[in-house]
C-alpha cells in the first residue's frame, strides 16, 4: 500500500467533519454564485487540488465526488425551478496514478458517462445527462497545475478551491497568494499542524525551507523566536495558527478568515482555513462549520462519540446560554446607537463573534427586546406586528 492511500485511509475518521464541512458549504456557494455574478455568465469555477480516490475504501465518498454530487444537485435544483441550468467548472488534481485510476472510473461512474471516449486527461467534458457541469481531471501535482492555471488565465471566474494536502510541503503560500488575487476566489485549506509544528525548528535545511515556503517568508527565524517566548502547547498553538492567518489577511488579501481545529485522542491534528474576501462567503462557512460544533469552539475532537457530540449540540439550555451571550455582545457594541438597520446587526455577528446569524441572531434580538434593552420601530412608519424586517432598533 503506497504511503498516499494509507494517509488516505487513516484520515478517515477526521474527514467526516472535514468533509461535512465541505459539504454544507458548496452547494449553498454555488447557487449565490451563479444566481449573484451576472457578470459572469452565471459560472463559476471549484478546484479540488487533492482529490484522491474521489470514494473511500468502505464506499463512503470523498472530497471530489461529495463536489460532483453538489454540483448535480444544484444543477437539478435549477431544472425543476424552471431556471437555466447553471455553469459548473470542476478541476480535480491527483497526482498519485493508482488514486488517479480509480478517481477517473468514479466520475465516469457519478455523471453516468456513456462514452468514456469524453474523459480526456486534463481537458473539460460534459456528461449528456449534465451538458453545463464541465469536468478536468488532472494527473498532476497540485502546484504545477494551479500555477499553470494562474498564469493561463489571469482573471478566474468566481472560485473555490479546496485544498487538501498530504503534507506542509505541497502548499507553497506564494502559490495561495496569486490564486487570491483574484476578486471572487475562495480557499479552505487543510493546514497540516501536527507535523508544522513538530518540524517547525528542525535543523534539516530542506524541511526548514519547506516550512517557509508553506508560510510564505523567507524564514523563519520571527515565528521561532514567537514560539520560544511560549510556555505552553495551546499558546504555542495559537501563535503558528495566527500567524498563518495573518499571512492570509496580510500577504493574500483575504478579507475573512476563520478556522476550526481537529483533535485526533485530544491533539490537534488538522486546523481548518477559510479565507474569503466576501462577507456572505464567511457567514455560509460559519453556518457550515456551526453544524459540526456549535459550541463556539470550532472544534472537532475524535475523543467524544458522535451520538454524545449530537446530545450535547442540540440541548435547548445550550443553545439559550449561546442567545444570551450574543445578545450581550451585541448590546455592548452598540450601546445608545439609534436606527440600526438589522443587516448592521447581522455583519457585527459575522464579522465580530464566533456566531453565525440566523436563529440565534433573532433569539439574541428577541431576548433583548423583552428586556427592555431594545426599541424596534418600522422604518416606514408603520404598525410593526413581529419580527424585526425593514425596521430601526434602538439601544439603550
């Protein structure tokens, strides 16, 4: 067994979350898109730059085929609206050739490609059940690939890109940087933290350029001494996670960037980037990260059963706990402040807290209004009934 398929197998278990992210996210991703940009042709573009097998050896699917199948569904979705069928660009990077062999037959398989003729290796195709979901897969590596993209095609089509790697030496940030550059692209990337942070101060020359290259500097010597003034693992932690997301804010131009961590018996295995320039990309994403832990952790820890992690998620006590505290955040942030549109109060819950808007937002709303902390007029005038649409809130 090559070490790519054992890594491949191994991982399964934190794939779930990893991958229940991934799939809460698309779907409603792309229907904002191709619905939001007409400037586009209503198009848009998902790279999976690691994609493996596409289904995993006990059946269940991964990261490509979970893409295929968002993009089938929304393709659907649209059919049975009476919509034009959407535009769908999907590039599929493998470069081991047994998981590529075997990524090839499962998306034959899932787009029921009558005529495999079609399927030309690195080049778009259609299946006839599906002519607007276009399909390139690659047998190549990741940075040569997306590098060769970015040069062909200066501008993208509004993307996402989900990265996915086998280790820190495959994501050059340089190679994230320039995919960034581009106003409507997207990234959600597995940063590998156990094995950064365990070879993090390795005297080996080739691992320490490696790891530079994975944070886009041209060493490391800023980040070590940062590491050195730590006293223990968490902060050490939260030192290299914050670095890396201030390379996304600072290098990459990301607007919004946001993480969750998965624990492997306690240890924090993977941390989860995403990074957007797009408010409504970042709530989607907080949404979907929410139904993996909704404790405001952002957190996936293998350690608890997943029927105890559904009992504790979902208790009503919990959920009021998380209402009240919103609701005191958004209280103190805009104290005595008059005709406050709810959208204001919805990008302060996005940007500002661990919450996503929705429920918990017109709870937090809810909660202060019966508390007297709150006024809440309609902004024409008229008689309010419930609710808090097109209407001013005041504060205290």
């Amino acid at each position: 067994m090559s070490n790519a398929t054992e890594f491949f197998s191994e991982l399964q278990k934190h794939s779930d979350a990893k991958l229940q992210i991934l799939n809460s996210y698309v779907i409603p991703w792309m229907r904002k898109i191709v619905l939001g940009t007409k400037a586009f042709g209503g198009k848009c573009l998902v790279i999976d730059g690691f994609a493996g097998q596409g289904v995993y050896d006990d059946g269940s699917d991964g990261s490509p085929i979970i893409l295929l199948k968002c993009a089938i569904d929304c393709y659907n979705q649209f059919i049975e609206l009476g919509w034009a069928p959407p535009n769908i660009f999907l590039i599929f990077i493998e470069g081991s050739t047994e998981n590529y062999k075997l990524l090839k037959k499962n998306v034959i398989d899932t787009v029921n490609l009558t005529d495999p003729k079609k399927f030309k290796d690195g080049a778009f195709f259609a299946s006839d059940d599906y002519p607007t979901i276009n399909i390139a897969c690659f047998n190549d590596d990741f940075k040569d690939v997306l590098g060769k993209i970015l040069k062909d095609v200066p501008s993208l089509i509004p993307s996402f890109c989900f990265i996915d790697p086998f280790g820190f030496s495959q994501t050059p940030f340089d190679l994230i940087k320039k995919y960034m550059k581009n106003r409507f692209a997207e990234i959600f990337l597995n940063f590998i933290y156990e094995e950064t942070n365990r070879f993090i101060k390795h005297t080996n020359k080739s691992i320490q350029q490696h790891i530079s290259d994975q944070f886009g500097v041209t060493d490391l010597e800023e980040l070590k001494a940062m590491i050195d003034e730590t006293g223990d693992p968490n902060t050490r932690k939260q030192v290299i996670v914050s670095y890396y997301a201030g390379q996304l804010y600072n290098e990459a131009n990301a607007k919004h960037v946001i993480s969750f961590e998965i624990k492997k018996k306690g240890r924090t295995k993977l941390v989860l980037f995403f990074a957007t320039k797009n408010i409504v990309g970042l709530s989607t994403m907080k949404k979907a990260m929410w139904g993996v832990d909704n404790t405001g952790s952002y957190l996936y820890d293998d350690k608890q059963e997943s029927d105890q992690i559904e009992f504790l998620f979902f208790k009503e006590e919990q959920e009021q706990q998380h209402i009240e505290r919103l609701a005191g955040q958004i209280e103190v942030f805009f104290s005595g402040k008059e005709n406050v549109t709810k959208n204001e109060v919805e990008e302060f819950t996005i940007v500002s807290t661990v919450y996503p808007e929705g429920k918990l937002l017109t709870g937090a709303l809810k909660h202060l209004e019966k508390h007297k902390k709150i006024h809440v007029e309609k902004i024409d005038g008229s008689k309010r009934k419930s609710g808090f649409k097109d209407v001013y809130i005041n504060f205290e």
